[in-house]
C-alpha cells in the first residue's frame, strides 16, 4: 500500500490521531505510547509508518470510484480487519507492538467511514499536537 506522491511523517499522525477525536485525549498521553526514555526505536518507527500508510489508504480511497483507488483500500480494509498474527506486521502484531487497541482503530475506522458516507474527508488538525511530537522526540 504505497500512496502516489510524497507525503509527510506527520500526515499519517494527523490521520492516525483523527481516529480518536471523539474521546478526549492530550495530546501528550496519545503519543506517549509511541515514546521511549532513548526515543523511537527504529522498527517501532516502521511498523508505526506502515500502520499510518494503511489508514491513509482506507480514509484517501474510502469512497473512490477509481479502481486502482478501490484496490488500495480493500488491501487496507483487508489488513485492518484481519485478525490473523503469524506475520510479523499484522495489523494485530502492530498494534501490540505499538501499545494501540487493534480493536480500537477497527472501530474508530468504522465510525469515520459511516460518518462520512458522502465521500468527504474530514479535516484533523492536529499541528500543535505533531509540533509537540517532535520536540520530545527529537
């Protein structure tokens, strides 16, 4: 699941963070579970990346007509609904790795989509949250 274009780190966060806007939540207790005392570790940081780039594709493709777009996000619903752990970065073994309820982002997932059943995607802004993001890990 690659999406066409250059896109930011932050882009995915912003998405990412967008599944849990219902609940309140600083943002300094979402991404506390991405942090560790020496930073991210670089395997976290892919599987981070990887989780990022399938709810991108599940929210950008969502609704398109083009079937290229249709693919990209069955492969991503396919991959978030599985419950299958044998590989290495299933959506469930991500989850766990990141300290992230699998079932969590699936519903969180499933609510935006019935939200947004005319196509439209919603605009998360998140800018003071990645800001914060980056200065504690850097």
């Amino acid at each position: 699941m690659v999406a066409k274009g250059k896109r930011g780190f932050t882009a995915g966060h912003d998405r990412l963070a967008g599944l849990f806007e219902p609940d309140v939540l600083l943002p300094a207790q979402f991404f506390a579970a991405f942090r560790r005392e020496g930073g991210l570790e670089r395997e976290r940081l892919l599987m981070l990346a990887v989780l990022e780039d399938a709810i991108d594709c599940y929210q950008k493709y969502s609704h398109t007509r083009d079937p290229r777009g249709r693919q990209m996000y069955e492969e991503a619903r396919e991959w978030v609904t599985s419950t299958d752990r044998t590989w290495l970065f299933s959506f469930e073994n991500i989850c766990d790795t990141l300290e992230i309820s699998a079932e969590y982002v699936r519903r969180g997932l499933r609510e935006w989509r019935e939200k947004n059943q005319n196509g439209r995607r919603p605009r998360v802004l998140l800018e003071e949250a990645t800001a914060d993001f980056r200065r504690e890990t850097a």
